[in-house]
C-alpha cells in the first residue's frame, strides 16, 4: 500500500531520507558537494513530499519559490531498494500539482550529470533541459530543466 504525505521540511521522516541523499550525493558529486550542499538547505523548504510504502517511507521530494510564478524542484529521492517502481514520479506529479494549487505556473530543477537515473526521470516526466541558472551558471556537472504547468 502507498501513501503519499504533504508536510514540511520539519517532517522527521523527510529529514532523515535527505540525510540518506545527502550521504549518496557526497559520493556522487565528489570534490563539489560542498558547492550544491549550499543550495540544499532544509530551513527554508515549506511544501515537502513524502511517500510510504507498507508504511515505511521510501521517497520524498520538495519544492520551494525560485521566483514568482516558478517553483524549484528540490530534495529529490528514492531509497536504492524502493527504485523502479514509478515511486519518483508519483512524486514530482504531486509536487507539480502542488505548485499549481499555490498559483505557480512553472517548475524549474536542477541535477548532476552523474545523475543518470534523475535525468532519464525528468525527460519521462516532460521536463525540458535550459541553460543553467542561477547559482548552476557556468558549473559543467550540472543540467537544468524547466516544465510549464
């Protein structure tokens, strides 16, 4: 049984997954997590995803304001053994209808080139690659997209 829960970034479940995806990303990214570790932040992400199955929590994801009208897609993460199994865009579909409800209108997101499961996620997902933005200008691990909602 699935069961997908609204919350905020004070969620203690949500907390400790971002800990098992802080964990994977410092593996991942290497000599540059502490550069997108500072973007990670939790304190300042009020509209969070988490999703139980068989009431364990195996997935979550957030979204919080880029700018007006354009939420980001942040805090992404299934754990290994909950994986293919459509979990992540359960997710982003509760999310992007999330941001609607809010008045938003687009998602933007960043992710790692070393992040193959997370692209092919997003391009299933109708998510369409722009330049980088933001503080993801000019470093060349990092992919952005964007969907209009």
């Amino acid at each position: 049984m699935i069961r997908i829960n609204r919350t905020n970034s004070d969620d203690p479940d949500f907390v400790k997954l971002v800990r098992e995806l802080d964990e994977y990303l410092a593996i991942c990214d290497g000599d540059e997590h502490g550069f997108y570790d500072q973007f990670n932040k939790l304190d300042k992400i009020k509209h969070v995803v988490v999703l139980y199955a068989e009431n364990e929590a195996v997935a979550c994801g957030a979204i919080k304001e880029y700018a007006p009208g354009v939420m980001e897609i942040k805090r992404m993460f299934v754990k290994p053994e909950a994986r293919n199994k459509g979990y992540a865009s359960k997710i982003l579909i509760i999310l992007e209808l999330w941001a609607k409800e809010l008045g938003y209108d687009r998602c933007i997101l960043e992710t790692g080139l070393r992040q193959i499961e997370a692209i092919g996620l997003y391009s299933r997902n109708n998510y369409k690659v722009i330049k980088n933005y933001g503080p993801y200008k000019g470093m060349p691990n990092s992919k952005c997209y964007a969907k209009d909602l």
